[in-house]
C-alpha cells in the first residue's frame, strides 16, 4: 500500500480510539457492503437475511488466524418479508454433484450448461428451465427468476415429502396451581385465544388441545356433539397415559364452540385452588404422547420451580451470590431429563416454547432445554401479575397476539453449504443438529435466528468470489411443502487490509456473544469473559503489527472496527455476562439464551442500548411513514455525561425502553407530552403516554411508536424520575461510565493499550 492518503478507503482510516471520542455515527450502522462486481453486489442477498462477520473472505486458513477475527455467518432464514418471489415448478433445478439450489452466482457454459457456484461441477438446464414464466419467452435461462433472486421460495413437489404434509397442530400446556392462579396469567391468555383464534394460522385440517396440570394432570374431551367440555383428571403422575386418545386434540373448525366455551370457563375452574406443587414434567410427557403422531407446537405456561414427579427441580440459587465478582454457578442444567424429552420432541417433529411468568428462581438453565433443542423459543416475564406489574400485563399480551397468528413452519430442516474450501464446525440457536450440517427444526418461525462458525480447510487459491447458500425446507401452515432459499456471495482476498477493511463489526459482537454464552457454560464466566477482552486485544494488535505502515502512538484502530472495543465492553456488561452487579441467575439465562436465539438487529440494541434526547424533538431530517412523522433525533453516547437535567431522554435497550426525566425537565415537555404540571407530579410507575392533542406528544409517541414497529416482541416504556426503582437499570446500562466492579470505557481502552504494547 502508498502512504497517499486517497489510497486508503474510508473503512481502513486509522483511528486513535483515545482521542476521538465522539465515534458513534448519529443514526442506525449499515451493513458493510461487499466489494464485488455491482452487477453482482446489485443482487446479492439481504443482509437482514444473511450476512457475514467478514465481508471479504481470506484466501487461507493461516491468513485468517492471522487477523484474530472470528469467520462465521448469521442468518433470520424465515424473516417476514415484503417481498419473496414464489416459483411453483415440477423440477426444482439442483447441482446434480453436491445438491446446491441453481441461484444467480451460478455462470451458464452455454444456453444448456450451468456451471454450480459452490463445487464447479458443470450441470444440465433442464427443458423445462429453457421457458421463462415471467417474460414468457424461452431459450433464456438467465433470466429466470431463480437466477434474478438471492432469496426465493419454492412450492416443493412431492419427492421432498417424507410423509403426507401435517396439519396445524396446537397444544396449549397450562400451570394452574395456587401460584398460576394468583398471577392472573389464565384470564390474559384465555381471552387473547378467544380473540384471536381466528387468526391461528392452519386451514380446515388444524387441530387444538389443551392440557391443565398442578399435582395432576387435567385433560379436556372437546369431542364434537358435547354438550361441554369434559374435565379428565390422571392424578398418577408415575405412568401418564392419555384418558381418550382420540377427542383431546381436535379439528378446530368442527369444534370451535366447545373450545370456546372452554376458553371462557377455564380461569374461574381453578380460582380457589389451594393446590401448591407443580408436576411440569409428567404433563410435559403427557403432551409428548398426545403430539407424538401428528407433531405440531407445544405453547407451555409455567409460574413457578417444578416440584413433583420427573424432572422435579430444588432451588439452585444463593441470593447472596448474585452480586460475585466471582464465577457463576449453576449455568448449565441440573438435570438432562429437559433435553432428553426435547430430543424426543424433535424426533417426532415437535417443538415446545416456553413461557415462564414467575417472581421467584425458576432453574431456567434446567427448563430451556426443552426450547433450546425443539427449535422451540423461551419468553421470560420476572414478577409477572396482572394488578400489580401492569407494564408486563401489556408486553405478556402483545407479545401473545404476535405468537399466536405470525406465520409457522412446521417439519422442518435446513441446511447450509458453502464454496468447497469452506466448512462450518458450529451451530448457534435454538434446534438440533441432525447430522453434521443438517438443523433439525421441528417448528420454524419467522422471529428466530441462527449463527454459524466456519474455517478455511482448503485454500481457496484460484477463486474471485465464493457462495454460500441456506435452504429451509418446511410444510407451511396451509399444509403446502416449502423451500425458501438464501444465497450470498462474497469476495475472496489475501492481503490482511483486505480483511480488515471487510470486518463487520456487528455481526462479529453477535457471534462472539454466542461463543461466550457456549464458553460460560462449558467453561466459565470468568473464561468467556476473558475470550471476548482477548478478541479484541488480538485483532487489534494483528492490525497494529501488520496492516499500519507508520507506526505511530495510541491505542488504533481500522475505522471499520472503530467500535469493537466498546462493544466488548458492553458485552462484558451485559446482563449475560456481568460480575459483581446484582444479577438473578434467572435474569442472567434469560439474557443467554438471547444472545443466542435473537437476530442480530434485536441483538444490538440488548447489547448497546439507543440513547436519544427527546425534550426537543423536531421534524428537521424526519422520516415519513403512512401518513406519519417520524423525527429522527441523533444517537447519544452511554454516558451520564450526555444526560442533562433540564432535559428528557429516551433509552432503547432492545426488551425495555426507559425515558429518564431529569429533576429541572423543560416544563413544555412535562406539561405537552407527560400531561403534569410538574416534575412532583410524574407519576411513578407510569408506563403509558397519554394521548395528548399537542404537536410534542404525537411527536413522541410517533418515535417510540416507530422503534416499537421495528421489532417483533413488545418493548415495555418505563418513565424513571430520581428516585425511581428501575433508575439503577437505565443507569447500568451507562456503558462508558465506570461502576465499583466494572471500568469505564476511557480505562478499558488504556487496558486494551497496556496489553498490545506489551
């Protein structure tokens, strides 16, 4: 490389992190974009969909250990979206050698020759591919929409069914002891059924059933000609077996009085219960066996510790270890009874969610297993009861509106293949690796996503670009045979700059969360923590050492890379992986199996929350959307330094945002979008705008609107005045400031300085 300063693109700009402080761009990071031919570039896959945490892929496996950057891609394969191009065809056209769908980095020989972009192995078009549907000309494979789209789904023909497709299948498993009753959480979800059954995706084969349990196990006969539903108690919890086999899950169109008039009574059935215990895991063998011959979803509600029968759990938690700054105990489960029902779950295409409304220590490391290797999901909701939390009452019901009707994938599997040289050695989300690259998804659904770890085994000496191509093979809830298919191509370099410059920062802090989850759990906290510090000192110290031809003072950094360290930081602060700040083991799971379930977007935000002022919103540089207004204030840095007291400031962390109001807040704000006519009068646990005519309040209520939209779960608002309990949570997400057990950011970087001039 020439020293001329033009010769350096912008992602490649040194850095001195010392001294520039003000480094996070006002608004959203955009993906890097790869550096390929446009035509190319102009149809490559969404990043949304699939991105890479390096842009540029090194030509050796020694070249990449060299950088000390993690190669791996991250992918939301069932994402909703605007746009998908839907082929119906009797030949599905595939590499004959190594099974790669035909996609648009595939170079045609001739008219009747494709060549495959991932083994090179040459292929025949097919007759039926020379006819193109779209322009309704022929001899023109090229221009097929197949070889037009970097994400595609196929209506698949029958040769990719193991069986007839199943039907929509839901079985609704529900805690009903003293605990359950109490919180309320029966009532929420029996009426957001009740609202939106309609709304259940399936079509005229969809099946229902529901499954009580305390000490017992409550079926329900919701036969069709019943005059009411019919309670069936199985009070021995040793030897569970199904009362009627037949009428416990039924055709929902046949019987959707019945199940109504179940979903009215429910909640007052057990209303006096005095019944404490709770035998989750024989109900959960209970609804195994009643799934068993159809597969289907498992939506599971528990309120509290199981502890009667299998898979009974004793309380694992010391309150007083909570603020340690030492290891973590108890990450990993407490017993394997959870995984092994989840396996034989994902045997017979089951997947189970979880969700856990509890005030007190539920052993979540033990009870996700049973999401975790279903391909199944774990909503969490601490201190959930309908009178006194009414914020989580908001969020529990919104969040059950979407999980009810967003689309499913059922029978499911997906597979991801790479450029020969490249192979994938680890998986990160919620499912089971049937063999070697093959993700056994007995549910798929469009929230979830997945990240891979990948290594160079051969060279890739002789190639520009190489591909990479998921496919997802699913039965939709319309009971048709799907393949939605994601295919991304990427330069191939073999200097280091070249490396470096392609670095995605962000997808490279996604994948390093879940290696840290993995190692916490396998290690320990302190060595996961310790591996996301190193991770940063080795690239950086690589990019000292061998891409800066002047050495010069600092601690620096490729502009591209400007915010690693910060957020290794606020990984190191964050509720997964923080010492000594009071965490419950729970809270700390929960955060977990985030990191590694959540698509990178989500992700983001738990790891770095938004800060934004919002006292004098403007509609200078707004965004309008349907008719609304959206302002777009700037992004602030983590730091009490930025807050004001004469202002307003709001602070998106992903789950939850805060809007802190400093103690003198400009009285326009308090009075036109608070609606008080003082700071005093703030009240305390406010966790709704009121709707207000004024050109402020829709002002705010449009923006947090807006961030509420981008995001498939419902962030819950919390207003926090001084003495407000949630105040230490908006502040501990103050990432740059320093705490007794944690450094700030100007002391982490002189830390990350000392060790790579060592």
């Amino acid at each position: 490389m020439t020293s001329l300063p033009s010769s350096t693109p912008e992602a490649l700009r040194v850095v001195n992190l010392l001294q520039e402080r003000n480094l996070l761009p006002p608004g959203p990071i955009p993906a890097p974009t790869p550096c390929l031919p446009q035509d190319l570039q102009k149809i490559n896959c969404n990043p949304e969909v699939f991105r890479s945490t390096l842009t540029s892929i090194p030509q050796t496996q020694s070249l990449l250990n060299k950088a000390k950057l993690p190669l791996g891609l991250l992918l939301h394969p069932f994402k909703d979206l605007s746009q998908l191009p839907v082929v119906t065809s009797s030949t599905i056209v595939r590499c004959r050698s190594c099974r790669t769908y035909i996609n648009p980095f595939v170079s045609f020989l001739d008219q009747r020759r494709w060549k495959c972009n991932l083994c090179y192995r040459v292929n025949d078009v097919p007759e039926e591919f020379m006819y193109n549907p779209v322009s309704r000309s022929y001899g023109e494979p090229h221009k097929r929409p197949e070889v037009q789209n970097a994400t595609i789904e196929f209506i698949a023909p029958s040769e990719y069914m193991l069986r007839p497709p199943q039907p929509a299948v839901y079985l609704f498993v529900l805690d009903v002891s003293h605990n359950a009753v109490e919180t309320g959480y029966l009532n929420m979800v029996c009426q957001s059924l009740l609202d939106n059954i309609n709304a259940l995706p399936g079509d005229s084969r969809t099946k229902i059933g529901f499954i009580t349990f305390d000490s017992t196990i409550h079926f329900y006969n919701l036969q069709e000609g019943l005059s009411q539903p019919q309670m069936l108690i199985v009070s021995d919890i040793e030897d569970i077996f199904l009362p009627t086999p037949d009428s416990l899950l039924v055709n929902l169109s046949e019987c959707k009085e019945l199940v109504q008039d179940l979903l009215k009574s429910l909640p007052n059935l057990f209303e006096k219960t005095m019944e404490t215990q709770s035998a989750l895991g024989p109900a959960l063998q209970a609804a195994f066996k009643l799934l068993s011959p159809t597969g289907g979803r498992m939506s599971v509600f528990q309120t509290q510790l199981p502890n009667l029968g299998v898979g009974a759990l004793k309380s694992r938690e010391d309150p007083n270890q909570r603020a340690s700054a030492k290891d973590i105990q108890h990450l990993s489960p407490a017993t394997d009874f959870y995984k092994k029902l989840a396996l034989d779950c994902s045997g017979q295409q089951v997947a189970v969610d979880l969700f856990l409304l509890s005030a007190q220590y539920c052993d979540l490391a033990s009870l996700g297993c049973i999401s975790r290797y279903s391909a199944g999901s774990v909503y969490y909701y601490p201190s959930y009861h309908h009178a006194h939390n009414p914020a989580q009452v908001e969020r529990f019901q919104k969040d059950l509106k979407r999980y009810l009707t967003r689309k499913i994938g059922f029978e499911a599997v997906m597979r991801i293949r790479c450029t020969k040289g490249l192979s994938i050695h680890t998986f990160h989300g919620n499912f089971f690796v049937r063999s070697t690259d093959l993700l056994s998804l007995p549910n798929v659904n469009p929230d979830a996503g997945f990240a891979v770890q990948m290594s160079i085994e051969e060279n890739l000496l002789d190639m520009q670009v190489v591909s990479f191509q998921a496919a997802l093979l699913y039965t939709s809830s319309k009971g048709e045979r799907r393949i939605r298919v994601h295919t991304m191509c990427l330069p191939v370099v073999n200097s280091l700059s070249d490396i470096f410059a392609g670095a995605d920062v962000q997808a490279i802090t996604g994948l390093l969360a879940s290696m840290a989850v993995d190692r916490s759990v396998s290690a320990s906290l302190s060595d996961a923590r310790d591996a996301m510090t190193n991770a940063a000192i080795d690239s950086l110290a690589s990019y000292r050492q061998s891409v800066l031809t002047i050495q010069q003072p600092g601690l620096l950094a490729p502009a591209c890379l400007r915010l690693f360290p910060l957020y290794i930081l606020a990984l190191l602060k964050q509720k997964a992986f923080r010492t000594g700040t009071s965490t419950r083991l729970d809270d700390r799971v929960f955060a977990m199996c985030q990191l590694k379930y959540q698509p990178l977007a989500y992700l983001m935000l738990m790891i770095h929350p938004a800060l934004y002022r919002v006292d004098d919103l403007t509609d200078e540089g707004a965004l309008n959307i349907n008719e609304r207004t959206i302002p777009q204030p700037r992004v602030q840095q983590l730091s009490v330094e930025k807050l004001s007291r004469e202002g307003a400031f709001l602070m998106d962390a992903g789950m939850v945002i805060y809007l802190w109001v400093g103690r003198n807040c400009n009285p326009n704000f308090l009075t036109q979008v608070l609606g008080v006519p003082n700071y005093t009068a703030v009240p305390q646990n406010l966790y709704l705008l009121p709707e207000l005519d004024t050109a402020e309040s829709q002002r705010t209520r449009a923006f947090i609107g807006w961030l509420r939209d981008q995001r498939p779960f419902f962030p819950t608002l919390h207003v926090i005045r001084d003495e407000s309990q949630l105040k230490a949570n908006f502040m501990q997400n103050m990432i740059e400031d320093r705490t007794e057990s944690a450094l700030s950011y100007y002391e982490f970087l002189l830390h990350l300085q000392q060790q790579i001039s060592k």
